[in-house]
C-alpha cells in the first residue's frame, strides 16, 4: 500500500473506493496492521511550525525535544498549529487498537483528523483520548474541555463524545461541546445535522437540532438558542467574548491556566456586556490591558503562584 495514499486516509481527503481498498488492506494480513499503526503514530505526533523542518513537542512546560526527523514530517500532517504544542502520548493496546490521549496547554489549540476523516479542533487546556482505528459499531472519544467536532458521516456507526457526565451522539455533523471538569460548566452547540445528548446517570436524553445549544442549568439540560456565532473562532486561534466581564475572567482562567482573584467586587456586579476579539497567541495580559480601556480595574500578576488579583 502506497503510504502517500495512507496519508491522505489520515486527512480524511480519500475517495469511497480508495478508502474501501484501504480497509480491506488492513483485513488482509496483521503486518499491514501494524504498518499502519506506525504510520499513524508519525501522524499523530507531527505538527507544523513556522519553521517547517523543525517542530517543538513539550511536557507540561518542562522541557523540550526538538528536530524531528524531515521524513516523519513529511508523514505526519494531522496537527496543524501555528505555535508550540504541548503533547504527549499515552498507548493503551486493546487487540491490535492503541489509544492516544493529546493535551492541549494554556493559551494555544489544535486541530487532528481521526482515523474515519471525522476533524478535531481543541481548545486550550482540554484532552481528547481516541483509538488508532474504529472497530465495531461505534465510533466513540472521551473528551475533557473544549472540543469542535466535524464528524464524518456513517449510519453504522453512529459518533459518541463522551464527558465526565454527558454522552454526545451523532451520525455525521457539526458540533462544539465545552466541558471542563474543573468549572463545572457543560454546554453542547449544534451548527448542522442532529445531535443526542444523554445524561449517564440518569439516563436521560435530550434531542438537538441546529443552531441550538444545551446548557446545564440548575442540575438540568436546558435548550436555548446559539447566541453568538462568533465564539467558535476558538479554533481559528480567535477569543471572542460577548457577555459580562466576571464571565469573561472566568473564561480566561480556563484558556490560559491562571487563577484570577477578583478583589474589586464591582466588576463582579457590572452586568454590561464586554464585546471584543482577541488572537489567543497575543497572550493573557494583552487581553487584561485592552479591557481595562473600558473597565475600571487594575491587576497585578504573581507570576511565581500563577495568580492574577483584579483590584
């Protein structure tokens, strides 16, 4: 099998027929199987830079490994980032399956094409954990954080996003689920095709249609409308706020891992909207200094705790 085709079966950009000769080369012969799986892990792992010889993998900030082979890289095409991705990866094998987790860091994003042409964007601070391949009769990933999916459509096997509470099923559609764990917060937007999102524990479900959205409220999913469209420029590296500064705060210490102490108690009450973009790559005290343009606030940043006070 021609690896150069293989890659385009990674980006999701095969024909029906080609796609169908692929698989049928993985059912053929073990060895096939594991070509395969050494292929996807190049894939997996490579991201462009400005730089397009050079890429930059970092755990947790600590250290870095650089000059990835140029025949990997042109190989690996999945992760298409314009600054420093933080990335690991944990295997799991299950039969001939390996499951990936990637980590998106503070302040940054990214984008993956998985195994079926179903594309992935991620936003800061979330995981996703999703197999090499698809098998059986489901096409399912585990999500924590913020995540936009295009799923490639397939009636057999329907795809399932699942939370830490909520699990999001669809058969080929546009969706963005925000679930960070840490916040408490869960909302599913829908832009085409149709949704189910059913509560794990009580088992029940809730039927979206497009441009509405489910929000947890009060310990029950509520639907309403997409309010701002806007808001999923996230994957194009754009923040774009319209709604009160203290869920504006709120929304910052989440993309950029950061507590934000508020000691000036009226920004907590001001209900006026703050309405504004910002490219996340200009970082969190470029966005702090414009809104002070139009809030009275000042803030000091303690670099060394990691915490910024809103006085």
């Amino acid at each position: 099998m021609d690896d150069k085709l293989l890659q385009l079966y990674f980006e999701g950009r095969t024909t029906e027929e080609q796609s169908r000769l692929i698989t049928e080369w993985l059912d053929a012969d073990v060895a096939n199987m594991k070509h395969y799986q050494q292929l996807c892990r190049l894939y997996e792992i490579g991201f462009w830079h400005e730089e397009p010889e050079t890429a930059v993998i970092s755990l947790k900030g600590k250290f870095r490994w650089r000059s990835l082979l140029r025949e990997a890289v042109k190989i690996a095409a999945v992760f298409i980032l314009g600054f420093t991705l933080n990335y690991w990866l944990n295997q799991g094998v299950e039969g001939d399956i390996s499951m990936q987790t990637v980590h998106v860091p503070a302040g940054q994003n990214a984008q993956l094409t998985l195994a079926d042409g179903s594309k992935v964007w991620l936003n800061a601070g979330s995981t996703l954990n999703f197999p090499t391949r698809f098998v059986k009769e489901k096409r399912q990933v585990t999500l924590e954080g913020e995540g936009f999916f295009e799923v490639k459509a397939n009636k057999e096997k329907p795809f399932i996003v699942s939370t830490s509470t909520y699990d999001i099923r669809a058969l080929g559609t546009s969706f963005n689920v925000n679930a960070y764990k840490s916040s408490g917060i869960f909302e599913t937007s829908l832009l085409t095709g149709k949704v189910e999102i059913t509560d794990c524990a009580k088992k029940e479900t809730v039927l979206l249609l497009p441009n509405n959205r489910v929000i947890l409220e009060s310990g029950k999913l509520k639907t309403l409308p997409i309010q701002d469209a806007e808001y999923f420029l996230w994957r194009e590296g754009i923040i774009s706020f319209n709604e009160p500064l203290s869920k504006v705060l709120k929304k910052l210490e989440l993309y950029f891992d950061v507590k934000i102490k508020v000691n000036n108690k009226r920004v907590l009450q001001d209900v006026h909207l703050c309405v504004g973009k910002f490219r996340s790559r200009d970082g969190l005290e470029h966005i702090l200094r414009v809104l002070q343009l139009t809030n009275r606030f000042s803030y000091e940043k303690d670099d060394e705790k990691n915490i910024v006070t809103i006085n």
